[in-house]
C-alpha cells in the first residue's frame, strides 16, 4: 500500500505532521511526501517515510491525506483533506490525529535519527529570533539572557539561519549560520540546553529531546507547543495569545518578565 502525505509549511509545520507519517508506516504504507523536502529528510532517516518530493502524480497511491485549505489540490476519491488550522484550542497534533481518527495511535515523542552525536558539557544553544518578528523578544533581551547563562556556568552559542531576517550577526558575536537541516541537527544534539523563541528550530530541538526552554508571546502554546517530553514554556499569563494580530505593546515579551521567569526555573 502506498499513502501520499501532502504538506507545505515551514520546519515547525513540517515537524508538527511527523507523528502522522509514523503512524501511517506503521500500517504499513510507504509514504511519499509532498512538501519541503529539506524540511522532510529527517522523517526519512528516521524511518516515517520512504521519499520527500515537490511533486507527483496521485493515482498511484491507495490513500492520500492533504493538509490544506485549498481542496483544489488533487482531484481524487481517496484524498482526505485536512484544514491546517484547528477551529478550537486543541494541540495541533492531536486535532490531526483526530481528523485522520488516529486519536489512539501512540507515536514517538522523541525523533530517533542516526546520528552518534558527543554532547558539549555545559553548551546552551540559543535561538533568538523565529521567521516572524512579531513573535521575536527585543535584542537586549537575549544578552541579559546570555550573562545569566554564563554565570551558571554555560557556554553560549547562537544560531540563526535562513528565516532569521531580523538576525544582528554583529549584536550575538558567538553565532553560527547553519542553513542545512542535518548540519542544524548535528549541531543541536551536542547542546545540554537550548533557549529558543517559537520556530522551527525550538520545535526541531524539543523533539530530539534536548532540554528546551521554548518562549511562547503572541501565539498560543496550547496549540503550537512542540513535540517532546523535555520541554518548558515560558509564558505570560497573564496575557492572551493574539498572533497574528498583535497588540503594540507586547506584554507578553517584556524582558524582564521573561528573564524573572528563566531565573526562577534555575532556582526550582
């Protein structure tokens, strides 16, 4: 049997249907994606499926599960059309999972790859901006952060990469550009600790299972938080999620609340 999965999206979106394309070779389909396939090798190492394409014709397949709004896609009797937004606060993994009725299915809350990676002792990877900016704390922000880090005995290194528009290689001197998905991987699992906003890269470093701290603003955590059982969100309460209508001020993202808060998990 043969399934073709079709998502186009970011890492995060990307990552956020992993647990579809598990379940799904689990039946026993060999699954073909359509999306990214930059953004889809890792599900190929790790076995979810067999190949990541642009594009294919559909008749081949025995099932086809398509996670758009546009039901123009493909014309076929066995396409199952997913929207890719919830209409209610619910995990977007598990609301896929229900619309394919693979609620009771389990699936791995940690990505196995194989890779034989040497973790750094003490190395925290922070990843301080996201593809949207409205989600990004101010600069000065993470340089606090940094000190922090540094006086708990932690090297610190920055990483950006090809989303990172509003990037300062200037202002985060100890930075490296990594823009292949594999290199990023690599480069993640030698950290002991990762600080990251919400994006691709926090998702990607939750489901490898490095303890991440994960800062959620404008977007909502009940719905976007990232697979993994290591992972703490950092969040205003106080504050309701309004992404991608922000208010002016953002709250939610003032330094000092979140410095306060990432302190207070060092002290617990």
């Amino acid at each position: 049997m043969k399934a073709l999965v079709y998502r186009m999206g970011g890492l995060g979106d990307s990552l956020l249907v992993y647990p579809v394309l598990e379940i799904l070779t689990r039946k026993g389909y060999e699954v073909t994606v359509w999306g990214n396939p930059e953004y889809f090798q890792l599900a190929e190492k790790s076995g979810f499926c067999k190949k990541s394409i642009f594009y294919e014709p559909a008749d081949q397949f025995d099932r086809i599960i398509v996670f758009s709004k546009n039901r123009e896609l493909l014309h076929n009797h066995k396409t199952i059309y997913v929207e890719p937004l919830p209409d209610k606060r619910i995990w977007i993994v598990k609301y896929y999972l229900k619309k394919l009725n693979f609620e009771r299915e389990s699936f791995s809350k940690k990505l196995k790859l194989p890779f034989s990676i040497e973790k750094s002792d003490k190395l925290c990877i922070i990843h301080p901006s996201s593809g949207s900016q409205k989600k990004n704390p101010e600069p000065n922000f993470f340089l606090q952060l940094e000190k922090f880090i540094e006086n708990c005995g932690y090297k610190v290194l920055y990483i950006s990469g090809p989303a990172e528009k509003y990037f300062n290689k200037a202002l985060f001197k100890n930075s490296i550009y990594l823009e292949d998905i594999t290199e990023l991987t690599k480069t993640l699992l030698q950290a002991s600790l990762y600080i990251g906003v919400d994006s691709g890269v926090s998702h990607l470093s939750s489901y490898l299972g490095i303890s991440s701290i994960i800062i959620f603003g404008p977007t909502d955590p009940v719905v976007w938080h990232p697979i993994g059982k290591n992972v703490t969100v950092i969040r205003d309460e106080n504050c309701q999620p309004c992404f991608p209508n922000i208010c002016t001020d953002r709250q939610c993202l003032r330094k000092e609340k979140l410095i306060e808060k990432i302190k207070d998990l060092f002290r617990s």
